[in-house]
C-alpha cells in the first residue's frame, strides 16, 4: 500500500508556571521530537491556557495543546514518549492511535416516533348540570 503509515494523537499539558512564549517553545521542542524521529505533522493546536477540571500535580490550570502525525514505524513511537516523559515542564500527556477512517464515520440517527397523546375530550356539562351544581355549592357554603 501507499500509505501504511499510522496516525497518532500526542495530546499534553504544560506546567501553568511557564510563561506564553515558554510554553510555545516547550510545543515546537515536542514538534521537532516528532519529526526527528521520522513523523510528519498533518495537524496541530497551538498550547493555550485552560481551567482544569481536576488537579494534576497540584496544578488548576494548564496549557493544552496536541498534535496529529503520520508514523511509519511504530518502534520509533518509544524515542517521542522517551523524550516527553523526561520533560518535567509537561504535566501530563498521552499518545494515541487514531482510527483511519475517522472522516468517514457517519452517523445514523433512529428515526423518532412521534409521540402519541391520548387526549381526553373536554367534558361538555349542560346548562342543568352547571345550576345543580352551583345548587349544591351554595347550600355547603350556607351549612358553614
């Protein structure tokens, strides 16, 4: 085949501390780790500062970015997770495998059945029942 080349995910935070330019650095260290050792760069998000939902090492905030690239070998996937796991400035990172037929996935949605409501139809009293009952309304309020 022409292309058996995989796609991987490198998603990470950064250390809060680091200031904006740092952090931007700290991304294209990881970049060139990734080309150096043989991936290609099809697509990346620049890190930006976000709230995390939970503490990770102590830390509320972070900067996340992440990063897809092609990998022909995936033995060459050991040098990048080496070079990012000594890195103390990243908090957390993970690599994934992304499926290749992640653009055509289509969905399906069941179609709704429409909902059925059993309406009661509106009692109609008669003008006789109505006076019987006001009758009656009155001789309970005249027995209070």
């Amino acid at each position: 085949m022409a292309n058996d080349k995989t796609i991987y995910e490198l998603a990470f935070h950064l250390n809060p501390d680091l200031e904006e330019a740092r952090a931007q650095q700290l991304a294209q260290s990881i970049e060139s780790c990734v080309t150096s050792s043989g991936g290609i760069i099809s697509f990346k998000k620049e890190p930006e500062r976000t709230r995390l939902s939970y503490p990770i090492k102590h830390k509320r905030q972070a900067y996340f970015g992440y990063i897809h690239f092609n990998l022909d070998l995936p033995e060459k996937l050991a040098n990048i997770d080496e070079e990012v796991r000594h890195n103390n400035d990243i908090l957390r990172y993970l690599t994934v495998k992304i499926p290749a037929d992640t653009g055509k996935v289509k969905f399906r949605f069941k179609p709704q059945k429409p909902r059925v409501t059993s309406e009661k139809p509106a009692e109609k009293k008669t003008p006789e029942e109505s006076k019987e009952l006001d009758k009656e309304l009155e001789n309970i309020i005249g027995n209070l």
